[in-house]
C-alpha cells in the first residue's frame, strides 16, 4: 500500500472509530498533529495493525490538545 492510500484508508478508520465524517476526522487529524504523525512515521506505521495504527495517532493527537478518547 502507497503512502496517500494508507493515511486516506487510517484517516476513514479514525472515522468511523470516533463517528466523525472524513473531512472533519482530516482536520482533527491535521490540527492535531495526527497527519504529521502519519507521513513521519508510515515505515512503522503500516506494519501495525489497523486498529494499533488508529490507536497511535489518537494517542499523538491527544498529547496535542485533541479531546478525542
């Protein structure tokens, strides 16, 4: 999987993970450092699981003033 394919198909997971439409689960994600997160660390990232991918970026975007849980 191509790097844009795998941040666009974690982007619609987060999604629907926290009921979010795409183009606001894209800016949470951006504002929040979460896509930053997603192009720097994608070697690792698309080795995970989907879910402990989705879980990781929360994390990030939580310790960057997001409130999703």
């Amino acid at each position: 999987m191509n790097q844009i394919r795998c941040i666009a198909a974690l982007t619609a997971g987060f999604a629907k993970k926290f009921d979010l439409g795409q183009r606001q689960a894209y800016n949470y994600l951006k504002r929040f450092k979460g896509i930053d997160y997603l192009m720097s660390f994608y070697d690792v990232l698309h080795t995970q699981s989907f879910e402990d991918a989705i879980h990781d970026i929360s994390i990030i975007c939580q310790r960057n003033g997001g409130a999703l849980k």
